[in-house]
C-alpha cells in the first residue's frame, strides 16, 4: 500500500479536514489510531474464519538445557501457534512435528530429543529439553502497527549491521514528529517501502520514564542486529516495536481501511454521511473476508492414509 501519510492526506480530503493546526483540528495521531484499528479489524475478521491466511514461519535456536523459548514478537495475541517442528541438526530434512499437549504431560528433567511443546502467553516449553538444534515455529502474524517517519538516516551512511549505544544520532536528520517517539520503548528501520530493515531497536529513556529524544537526538540502546538485518542511507526510523509505513496488507484491501478511518472521522464530527459510511464499509467488510475462502481450480486426489500392503483380510 501507499505511505500512510498519504492515506491520511486522502481521508481528510474526503471529510473535508484539511485545515487543522497544532491546536485545532483533528491531529495526525488520531487518523494513525483509526487506520491502525481498521487493519486489526480486519485481520482478526479473516482470521476467525480462514485462520491458515496469515502463516509465517520463525527458526528458533536451541539453548543448551533450556525448555522455554520466546514466540516470535509479532505472533498474532501472542499464542496463535499452528505447528512448531524440532531439527537436531538444523537441516530441513531433519526436521520433525512435535505434538501440542498440556503442562500435564510434560515430565520435569527430562532430556533429549523433544516430542511435545505446550503453548503459553508468549512463550513455548518444549519437551524433554534439547541440548541442540532448531525449533521451527509456524505461527499467526500480526500485521504490522503504522506509524509515520520520524527520521532518516543520510545519504552518505555507508550500510551498517550493527548499533552501538550512542548519545548522539550520528548521521540522521530528524523529523518534526520527532516527539512521537516519546510514547515508545523501541523502534524500527525501514526502507522508502516501509520494508523493515532492522527491527526493535531499544531507546535509552529519560528519569521521567520516556524516550530520550529532541529535536537533533535520538539516542540508542546498543543493540545486536539479527541474522540478514542491516541499514543504509536513506533508511528512516519509525516510532513501536514490528512497526511500518505502508500497511502490509494486499493492495486491493487499501479502500476498507481507507473507507473505515473515513467513517470515524464522520461519526466523530457527527456528521450524518457517518451512517451511509458505516453501511457502506460492513458491505465491503463482508466480500472482503468471504473473497478469503480456499477454493482451488486443481484437481483434487483422494489421500491415501495406509498403504495397500498393510491392510489385513
């Protein structure tokens, strides 16, 4: 999708709230909120009813001796877990399908090679407990939270795949919407796309339990990159944790949260357009979700569940 900036830039067009000031009219911060609220929406609508929609699988590496791993940070209410696999070796062939079960069946001190993974909020326990290898966990995806650019990073920055804690912001022009930042704990770097680059970068936070920022500083906890994280000049800072510009979902799905933000801002100026809006919103709502459903034009076999040699006359 576009720029969320743009979006915004439409949907005050379309209510007629182009005029507005740091003290009138209705803020940037509000569309944010109501574009953020209308991609939520909508994924969890797709979910209830076609939850295999938005998959995505994370590898995890084992620590030797420990049984309780972090679910990706963007897993969708943090337990949407769909199969998680254990590989000794961390090659694909390796790799096999543990079983969910509950905390009861999990017997305390055992080791070895897993058979069982019991889900919790946030985290999965893995059972007996590997010294080796590689979890694969497949899982819901939340979409990313939007925001808009609050920096970016100069032409000249040469590509960079490490953060060292600093106090200043070396080689970033910052935003006015800087202060924005105040309201997070991290950040995120994104390209021109709103493809993330490096994700969750920790602020260092003032005594009054904000983010230390100004209008010329941004200042950085040191932080380790991960596996293929990097970023260049050009590159811009975006405020959350799993954070972008552009929403993530399809092209074609731009008119729901563009037509959904429109509705609140009718109905918070009580205008009586916020009615039709809102009929005409749950109409696409409901193609939206209902154009979901798996249909293949394949051909379909009928699966074989035992093999003919083992079936006993």
């Amino acid at each position: 999708m576009r720029y969320l900036q743009y979006l915004i830039d439409q949907v005050r067009r379309a209510t007629e709230n182009e005029e507005y000031t740091g003290d009138t009219g209705i803020q940037d911060e509000e569309f944010i909120q109501y574009f953020n609220d209308a991609q939520h929406r909508l994924q969890a609508k797709i979910t209830a009813q076609h939850p295999q929609v938005f998959l995505n699988d994370e590898e995890i590496n084992i620590v030797s001796g420990q049984s309780t791993y972090n679910l990706p940070s963007d897993t969708y209410l943090d337990n949407r877990v769909h199969n998680v696999e254990y590989s000794s070796t961390g090659n694909e062939s390796d790799y096999y399908v543990l079983d969910e079960v509950s905390l009861r069946r999990v017997s305390p001190g055992a080791s070895g090679e897993p058979s069982y993974y019991v889900r919790s909020t946030g985290k999965i326990l893995v059972n007996p407990t590997p010294n080796k290898g590689t979890l694969r966990v497949t899982y819901t995806q939340k979409i990313k939270d939007l925001d808009l650019r609050v920096a970016q990073f100069k032409e000249d920055v040469l590509e960079t795949s490490s953060l060292s804690a600093t106090s200043t912001s070396v080689g970033l022009t910052v935003d006015t919407k800087y202060e924005s930042l105040r309201e997070h704990t991290h950040v995120c770097i994104i390209d021109v796309e709103g493809n993330t680059k490096v994700k969750n970068i920790p602020l260092v936070m003032s005594n009054s339990g904000f983010a230390d920022v100004t209008s010329s500083l941004i200042k950085f906890k040191t932080h380790t990159f991960l596996s293929g994280e990097s970023y260049v000049g050009g590159d811009y800072i975006v405020g959350g944790k799993d954070t972008t510009t552009h929403c993530t979902l399809p092209k074609s799905l731009e008119r729901y949260i563009i037509q959904y933000c429109s509705w609140k801002i009718l109905k918070r100026d009580s205008s009586i357009d916020s009615q039709e809006a809102q009929g005409e919103l749950m109409v696409m709502e409901d193609d939206i979700v209902a154009s979901y459903t798996a249909i293949s034009d394949d051909i379909q076999n009928i699966p074989v569940l035992t093999d003919w040699e083992d079936w006993s006359l």
